[in-house]
C-alpha cells in the first residue's frame, strides 16, 4: 500500500511499506512516460542514478514490452574509474538492463569518465548539448543530502551542462556530473530513496533546509518515493 503525501509545492512524497512496491510502482511510471513521450515526441530521453535501488528497477525494465529503438540514455554522474571497473554507473546499467533491450548503441550515452573529470566533462558537455529537454530524471539521496554529484558545502558549478568534481566526500574523489541547472531541464524527476540511513536527510529537506536535493526543482515538481524512512 503506498501513500501519498504533499507539504511543499511541487514536492510530492509518496510512501511504500516494502521495496518491492517502490520498485514495480516506479516501474510504472517510467514506461508510462516513456510510452507517453514517444507517442506525443518519437522519442524518450531518461538519465539515469546508480545505485542498488535502481538497479532493481532497471532489471524490471528489461522484461517490459517497449519500443526501445526510441529510447535515449544519460547518466546523472559518474566516477572516474575505468570503463570496464565494477563501481562505474554505466556498467551496472548495461549489466542489468542495457544489454537485454534494443536500444541503438549510438542512443547509450555514457559518460567517458575514464578521461579524467576535465576532459570527461568537456566530451559530455558537449554530448549533452544535443540531448535538448531530459523527458525524465531519476536520482538518488545521499545520507549528507547530496545528489549525482552535488554535494554539501561544495560551490555549484552551472558553467556547462557536465561539471568535473575534483573532492568528493565520497571515493573516488574524481567525478562527474551533470549540472544543477542542467538537471532542472527535464519534465519529469524522480528521487529513489530508500533507507534508514536516509531519515535526516529527508527530515531536514522536508522542513525546508537547503540541501544538495533541494537544487533539483524543475518547472513540474519532484517525486520522492521512499521506503524505510519517516515522513512526519
């Protein structure tokens, strides 16, 4: 059973009381979107978030009756790490979704991290200024707040569509990603969160403290969907 529940304008908080029912309801969306964008625009452009929840998503996806021919995907962020390296987001896309489906090779945009975070985000930047507006965005929510690879007490980097970042908190300290600004270019965002660990972080977004998510405000809202934390 999944409730939903909406304190601030254009953030809608909706929770599940298991993971399953997150996973398969945000399932839905996605195709549902996606079969709405392709039939009003030909196409369906989707960035994707790493991490052990949307992994679990992707690999429902893999079973679903789509027109993958008409799908574009982007990555939100990106360690640089190499290619073939275990904690790259877009090899665990490719591994438990991408290489199932028929999306055209030259429709997978990854970001070529491997680069390093200047060169990398030159090449993506540059990628991206093609891509036009993000049909959809799926993103995480770090225990501090953070998202892709926005952090706290970082300085926002709006200077092009794909940013290096040199200190992150977290290992690697080298990433990549995409922009505030450029995220916000999307008509649709979906946050993923899921975990006690998540609690303050989701305590301090909804009573309104500025954290690293709380950049991500496009025109048409946010969906939070939560499992494991508290919504008071």
């Amino acid at each position: 059973m999944m409730q939903a529940k909406t304190t601030a304008p254009n953030t809608r908080w909706k929770h599940y009381d298991s993971i399953e029912s997150l996973r398969h309801a945000v399932c839905e969306v996605i195709v549902q979107r996606a079969n709405e964008a392709i039939t009003q625009n030909g196409r369906f452009s989707i960035v994707l978030a790493g991490g052990n929840t949307p992994r679990a998503i992707y690999r429902l996806l893999r079973d679903m009756p789509m027109d993958w021919s008409k799908w574009h995907i982007y990555h939100g962020d990106e360690r640089c790490l190499p290619a073939d390296h275990v904690d790259r987001n877009s090899l665990m896309a490719e591994q438990a979704w991408l290489q199932y489906v028929a999306i055209p090779a030259n429709q997978i945009h990854d970001i070529p991290a491997e680069l390093g975070p200047v060169a990398g985000a030159k090449a993506y930047a540059e990628t991206l200024k093609n891509a036009g507006t993000f049909d959809m965005v799926i993103l995480g929510l770090g225990e501090d707040g953070h998202t892709a690879s926005l952090f706290p007490g970082h300085v926002v980097d709006n200077s092009a569509d794909a940013v290096p970042v040199f200190d992150s908190p977290k290992p690697p300290a080298e990433r990549i990603t995409i922009s505030q600004n450029r995220l916000n270019n999307t008509r649709d965002v979906i946050f993923l969160v899921t975990g006690e660990g998540k609690q303050e972080a989701i305590d301090r977004w909804r009573e309104g403290v500025a954290i690293p998510a709380t950049l991500i405000a496009p025109a048409n809202g946010v969906d939070v969907h939560c499992y494991e934390v508290v919504l008071n």
